[in-house]
C-alpha cells in the first residue's frame, strides 16, 4: 500500500510538471539595479483567477509557472514606485523577459497589489493570504497553516515558523490564551481568516525592541475577514457513534467575538472518542506568557515539581479517554491607555490505561516485567489576569497573575515479575497517587524612556507553589531491607507502606536593567538583579498493618522537615553593537550566592562569589541569511528535593534519599544556527547544535538489590555531555507543491555511580523526516512521508520505521473527504522485538455553498490497531512497553456554523 502511493504521488506530481509554462526574468529599477522582494502575479484573462505569483530574490530575479495557450495580464509591484501590467499570452514554450519599474510611483497602487498577494514580506512581518493556500477541506487553523510555506505545526499543536517556535498567538492583535498556541491551532475556524501575520524580532515591549536580541522571537498574529468583525461567529458541533463495545459522543460548541473594543472566546469539549483539548502535558508547561526573567543573569535555578510520575499519555493515545472541557478568553480596552485581558480554563478527564512494559537493570541485566491496568482522574484549572498600562510611548506599567489549580489521581494494580539471576519472582501490586498541586505567579513590569537615549526596565516575578502529594503500595514482597525503613513490621501478609509530602516555595526574582544609546547602532545594558527562594519540605513515611492499625516510622531516617534558603544578588554588563553585517553581544555577570539549609537540628551554608561571561555574535550574510552564535557559563543550583535527607518514596522499589552539602554546577554552553529564508522559491533551510558540558554536576549514586533500587545524589568531578543538533531543509515548487527534509539527532554521555562502580552511559537518540504535499483547488491532494526513529542506548538499540500518507478531495462544491494513514514497524537491533501495526481514519463531509449545516462521518482507527510500542532510558536501566490504544469507532455529527 505504500508504494502504491508512492508511485501515485510521483506520476501525478510529473504529470502536472509537464503541463506548464515558465516564465522567468529579472525586475530592475531605472538604473538596472535589481529590486529585491518585489511582487509579480499572473491573472487569467478567462477565469480572472490568480495562476502564479512570485517575489523575486535578491539578484531580482522571478519565476513563473503557467498553463500553456493562455492569455494574462501579469501584474508587478514594489513599494514605492510605480505599478506595471504586462499582456502576456503563453504557447507551450518557455518565456524569458525582464521588467523596469517607474521609480515615481503612487505607494498605495503598491500597498493594494501587495495585499492581493498569497504571500507578501514588509519589514519584520510576514503575510500570508489564507485564501490562497485554501483548496476547501480546511476546518481549523492547523489544517490552513499546514499549507503555508515555511510553516509547521507539531505534533504538540506548537507552530514552528522558519525553525523557530512561536511563542505567542493572537487574534486581531488580541492574545488568545497567553502562553499556548495549541487551542488557537485546534479550534479558530478555518473560514474565518483572512490573513496570516508571522511577526518576527518580536518584542512585547515597544521600548525594548532592537536593544536585546530577539532574533528568537516569534508571533503570530490572525486577521479575521470583515464579516467576522463585530459579530458573534463559530460553530455548534454534535454527534454520536458507535464503537466497540460502547457508544461515543462530542458536543463541541465554539464562539468568538471580535471588536476593536474588546474579544470574548468560548471553547467547550464533551466527548469520549479520545479528543483531548488540553492534556495533562500541556497544562504543567502552560507558561501563561510568562518568560524566564534571569535569562541574562548566568544562574539557573528551577523549582522541581513533586508529581509523583503521574502517567502520561503517548501520543493523545489510551484505552479510555473520556474529557469535559471548558475555556474562555477575553480582551478589553478600557481606553486607549489602559488594556486588561486574561483567560479562565477548566479541564476534567477519566482515562484508562494499559501497558506491558520490561525494564532491564543495565549492569546487572535483571528484568522487571510488568501488566499494569491505570485509572486517572484529572481536574485541571488555569486562570490568568492581565493588565497594561501605557499613557505614552515613554512609560509601560505591566501587571499578571497566573494561577494553576489540579486535582490528580491514580490508582494502579500490576501483576509484575522479577527475574534476577534468572529466578522468577510473580506478585500483585496494587498502588494509589494523590495530589492538589496550586500554583501563584505574579508578573510585575514597568518600563521608562525619559530620552531616546536612556530607557529604564524594572521587572518582578513571584512564585507561590504547593505541593502536597500522596503515594501509596500495596505490596507482597517487602523490596527494602530493615535497616533502610527502621521500625518497619515485616510481619505482615501483605506490605502497606505510605508517603505524605507536603513542598512549599515562594521565589522572587527582580532586576532593574538600565539600557544607554551610545550611537543608534550600539548600546551599553547594566543589569541589577536580584533571586530569593524559600521552600519547606516535609515528608513521613507511615505503615497500615493487617488489622488496619497505622505504624508511623519516627525514625528521623524516614522523615523530613527541611527548610532551604537561596540567594543570588549579581550584576551584569553588556554591550551591543552592529558593525557591518555582525551584531556582537559581549557580557558578564558578577554574583554572589548565598545557600542555607536547615534540618536535623543544624543548618548547613555555603557561600561564594563567582564571574560568568557570555557572548552573542549574528553575522548577517544576507537580509533572509544569518549565522548565530551564542555562548554561556551558568551556575545551576538544585532545589529542595535534592537535600532533604531522609527517605522518600519514588515508587513501590525505589527509595531517594537527598544530600544536604551538595554544590553548585557549572554548565558551559555553545550553540551554532544557521538559517536561510528564500521568497524567491520558499526555500527554508535552518540548522543548529548545540554542546553542553557540565563539570561538577550533581550525580547520583543507586544501589541495587535485583531490581529494587536505593539512590543519594552525590558532588560529582566528572563532567556530564549533550551535543544536540537539528537540520532542516524545504521548498516549494511551482506554487502547488510542497516538500521538506529534515534531521535531529541527540547525544548524551553521563557519569553515576552503580552498586559502588563508576559508570558511564550513553544515548544517541536520531529522527530523519522526508515529506511532500500538493495544494490544489481543483484536484485531491495528498500528502506523503517516511520518518525513521533511532534509539540508541547503552547495549540496546529500537527502531521505528513509520511511512505515512495523507489525502484531502473537496469536490462537487459540497463534499471535502479527507483520509490519513500511519504504519509502525517497531524493532530491536536482534529483532528479539518485532511488531508492526498502522492506523487509519477517514472522515466525510457535506456541506451545501453559503449553507450553514454540515454534516460528517467520521471514523477513527479503522484497522482496529490494539497496541503501541515506545521505550525510554534512563542512566541505570531501559525501559520497553506496549500500551492499548481506543478501539475503532465511527461517528455522526451535525454543526451548525453561526
């Protein structure tokens, strides 16, 4: 069957080559002198329909693709001087012919042909016309974004733009749900959008921009066509189905509004074919739009987060998974200066999981093999407040408040059986997960130019976290030795052992950056900046005995009660200038840390003093070509959890006990990009590596008994090492084609400490993508595509062998049929593991032109696949599973389109 589409894909894409004129030619000015970026169209004179279109490159060159015999008017424009029309009749050869414009042009006949254009580049901005990648199968933003040139979107529902994430998304210059763009791609109708703006360099902050370097910055801004202004607009979905055992359902109203005044969106989700909104993923690294403050700083200090390992879904895939969503975003400007905004988001889901899995011992070469049947319940709440106040472009007062409330739980049983040394040891286990995690985060900006020459940037952030899990097993074999939980009862027919922890943390981060205007193209940043953080760790270990008595174990071995304070006041220098075709960013920061932690009685301190340099070059090659080098030196700190000395419980064989003098890191870091933007043929080629070499790191030490694993973190003198890259190159080809190749690869070599050895262990994880699509009007589309996975680990190598295929029709003006196929070939290097399994889905729907009905078949996994395989890694042992995925199912719905 692949093949097959293979050879389909090929013979329709060369027939449609060979049906074709090109013309091609220079644009030039007066003088001759080639103008860059300029626009060219070709109109049907019969169907008045736009052909081609094209921006020439910067040797002013265009290109053309035509139909033969045909008439056109080609129409050609630049900013700022005169528009030109050509008559042009094609035979069947090609056509070479330049074009001089009239420098004494009218702008706005050059401003009116740019916005007719499918693509179109002013400044920073890139614009895209959503109506002319459209061919009328499209429903969401994804699926139109998907067909732009130079965009992506993953399989996170994250947009990367030119190999570049975009951070921020929004609507009529609104933000839609700060922070995340995956519900804007998931649910902002596909009919409602009139252009697409990718705004790079960007920066929120007016004053700030071109004084940091942004060249990583990237929005995303969506334009709404007129008769989407001022209205209420979006769609009411229903439907029911059938799956294997059970019925299914989706109730997914969707409403926005949109005025120069203020926005509203509403997005609600009831269903349980496995549609997931926002997953448990996605919730946790919901940043709200708020950005790592110390970025400049030199330090690095994260809050860890005691989850306890809730499962996570792979792929949006699980037996059950049955959601309740609802989400609401607004926007208000209470005058001109002031503008509030926020979001509020509330997410309910049950799911079942199953998985078969086997983990091996590295050294050892003991296995661990495991059926686990899961039941989550998770309720997720997001909320987030915004103002901005800006009276004049020399002041900007910003306010944020984000806050995150969960309830999680888990409940697992397990049959599971040890082979060590080749003896088999079954038992059940039956284990429970609780936790209501909230989270405060507060946002304070405030932002003064008095002159051009001095701008003044005040920002403050506090964290307020909460953390308050529960683990429990239920277990025969008692996996630790007495001497590890003392007081423990082993007489007992069954092990019934609990953990309370309870982590508190409030951080501040604060600095004050004073930026000075040396000469337009350089400028001198001084930063005073301030990190405080005080957490409370407190945890107990307690035993249920048979008769359902509770045994606390006292012993200060299983308890904590840690208090930890951190402090890092520094100041920093650096300087910016652009000189030719470089920009060059020489820093240093000088710190002071201070640490205390306090438990058992005594506190433990540590104190110094240290200069971290970094430095930032670009070297413009040319205006869409640029090399960047980035280098740093950061002192990493761990949190709490890693110096709470008594035991805590990772898992039912696992027990972590902290250390209480471990030091700082040091991470040195070099990152190398390269990237190419071409307009002329929507060329897009980027590449980056990044090496990391960490000297001094925290370690950690296990110890194992069979599979059952004890471990401390220890100060290490040997060095950890990462070296990751990513390349990537695309194209489009004659307005309707569209193809990318691309690569990451990721390379770590760790040291630990094994049953008293020093080891060394390494990974060398690979992906290779090929893919191609069509994007025609007229004709089905499809989209095809091979990735490779490769796992390395130490002893053990997994393969992933997925080719994949997509097809799209919109035909009859009613009917747009859409189809997409996986195949999975999953294996080992001795083919000891060996399955392969595929999905597909295919969806149908009717909707009369102008008719506000539609209607839709659809069908989910209709090779009814049971199972998925992964594997993962860790630096004491491998890990490879199978996990049960819904069934297939098949279902009906009606929506109505407002």
């Amino acid at each position: 069957m692949n093949k097959t589409l293979f050879i389909f894909a090929l013979l329709f894409t060369s027939i449609c080559f060979s049906q074709s004129v090109r013309f091609d030619g220079l644009i030039q000015d007066e003088q001759k002198n080639p103008l860059e970026m300029a626009n060219i169209m070709a109109i049907n004179n019969g169907t008045k329909a736009m052909d081609s279109y094209g921006i020439t490159n910067d040797k002013g060159k265009f290109q053309l693709t035509l139909k033969p015999n045909t008439s056109y008017i080609i129409k050609v424009s630049y900013l700022g001087m005169k528009s030109k029309d050509i008559a042009l009749t094609t035979k069947s050869e090609n056509i070479t012919q330049n074009v001089v414009l009239d420098g004494a042009g009218i702008e706005l006949e050059g401003v009116e042909i740019v916005r007719e254009m499918p693509v179109s580049i002013k400044g920073d901005t890139i614009v895209y016309n959503a109506d002319s990648f459209k061919s009328g199968t499209e429903r969401k933003l994804e699926d139109v974004l998907k067909k732009l040139p130079g965009v992506e979107v993953n399989a996170d529902g994250e947009i990367e733009v030119e190999g570049k994430k975009v951070s921020k998304l929004m609507v009529e210059g609104k933000d839609f749900f700060d922070g995340d763009t995956k519900l804007g791609v998931k649910n902002i109708p596909a009919d409602a959008i009139d252009k697409i703006q990718v705004l790079r360099n960007y920066n929120e902050v007016s004053q700030l921009k071109g004084l940091e370097n942004d060249q990583d910055n990237l929005a995303m801004n969506i334009k709404l066509k007129e008769g989407k202004k001022n209205f209420w607009f979006g769609d009411v979905t229903a439907g029911i189905g059938v799956g294997e055992l059970d019925s299914r359902y989706i109730i997914n109203p969707k409403l926005f509004y949109y005025s120069p005044k203020y926005s509203i969106n509403l997005i609600t989700n009831f269903n349980n074919i496995g549609e997931l909104p926002l997953t448990a993923q996605d919730y946790f690294k919901f940043t709200g739009g708020f950005k790592n403050l110390m970025k400049k700083g030199g330090s690095s200090f994260n809050v860890s987060s005691n989850d306890l390992g809730i499962s996570l879904l792979r792929n949006n895939r699980a037996k059950e998974i049955e959601t309740k969503f609802g989400a609401t975003n607004f926007a208000y400007s209470v005058n001109k200066a002031w503008n509030l905004s926020g979001f509020g988001i509330l997410s309910t889901s049950k799911t079942q999981l199953e998985t078969k899995s086997q983990t091996t011992i590295l050294d050892s070469g003991d296995q661990q093999k495991r059926d686990e049947n899961t039941s989550q319940k998770n309720n997720l709440g997001l909320f987030k407040l915004s103002s901005t106040y800006k009276p004049s472009d020399k002041f900007q007062f910003d306010y944020d408040i984000l806050s995150k409330l969960t309830k999680q739980e888990e409940y697992s049983d397990l049959f599971r059986e040890q082979i060590v040394q080749n003896v088999a040891t079954p038992e059940t286990i039956y284990t429970t997960k609780k936790q209501d995690p909230t989270s405060f985060n507060q946002n304070l900006n405030l932002y003064y130019t008095p002159s051009a020459k001095n701008i003044f940037a005040f920002e403050m952030q506090h964290l307020y976290q909460d953390e308050n899990p529960f683990y429990n097993a239920n277990l025969h074999t008692m996996p630790f030795n007495d001497e590890d939980l003392t007081g423990y009862n082993v007489d007992q027919s069954r092990n019934d052992y609990n953990q309370n922890r309870f982590v508190k943390t409030n951080k501040l981060d604060a600095k004050l950056d004073y930026y000075y205007m040396v000469t337009p193209k350089s400028n001198f940043n001084v930063t005073v900046g301030n990190t405080y953080s005080y957490q409370n760790f407190n945890s107990h270990i307690f035993q249920m005995l048979d008769n359902g008595d509770r045994n606390d174990l006292n012993d200060p071995a299983n308890n904590n009660d840690v208090d930890y304070r951190f402090n890092d006041a520094f100041v920093g220098f650096h300087y910016k200038i652009l000189t030719g075709k470089f920009t060059l960013t020489p820093g240093v920061s000088l710190h002071t840390y201070q640490m205390t932690n306090g438990q058992e009685g005594t506190d433990y301190s540590q104190s110094f003093t240290k200069i971290l340099p970094d430095f930032f070059a670009l070297y413009q090659i040319k205006k869409s070509e640029t090399l960047t080098y980035n280098f740093s030196l950061t002192n990493d700190f761990t949190d709490i959890n890693q110096l709470a000395a008594g035991y805590v419980l990772s898992d039912y064989s696992s027990l972590f006990r902290g250390n209480r003098t471990l030091e700082n890191a040091t991470s040195q870091v070099h990152s190398l990009r390269y990237f190419k933007y071409n307009m002329f043929n929507f060329e897009n080629i980027f590449a980056n590596a990044t090496y990391t070499r960490k000297v001094d790191a925290i370690k950690t030490e296990a110890q194992f008994d069979g599979i059952n694993q004890s471990s401390v973190p220890y100060n290490s003198n040997l060095a950890d090492e990462t070296f990751s890259g990513m390349g990537a190159y695309g194209r489009s080809f004659l307005k309707n084609y569209k193809a990318s190749v691309n690569a990451s690869l990721n390379w770590s070599k760790f040291n630990n400490k094994q049953d008293g050895n020093v080891r060394t262990t390494e990974s060398f994880v690979q992906s290779y993508t090929v893919r191609a699509s069509t994007n025609y009007k007229k004709l089905p589309n499809i989209e095809f595509g091979y990735n490779l996975l490769v796992n390395k680990y130490s002893g053990s190598t997994f393969y992933t062998d997925k080719p994949f295929a997509k097809l799209d029709y919109y035909f009859l003006d009613s009917f747009s049929f859409v189809s997409e196929y996986e195949f999975y070939h999953y294996y080992n290097g001795d083919k000891s593991v060996d399955n392969e399994y595929d999905f597909l889905s295919a969806s149908l729907i009717y909707q009369k032109k102008n008719s506000k009905w539609e209607y839709k078949v659809s069908a989910t996994n209709l090779l009814n696949t049971r199972y998925l395989n992964d594997d993962n890694f860790t630096q004491f042992s491998t890990r490879v599973s199978q996990y049960t995925v819904q069934p297939r199912y098949i279902i009906f719905s009606m929506k109505y389109n407002l």
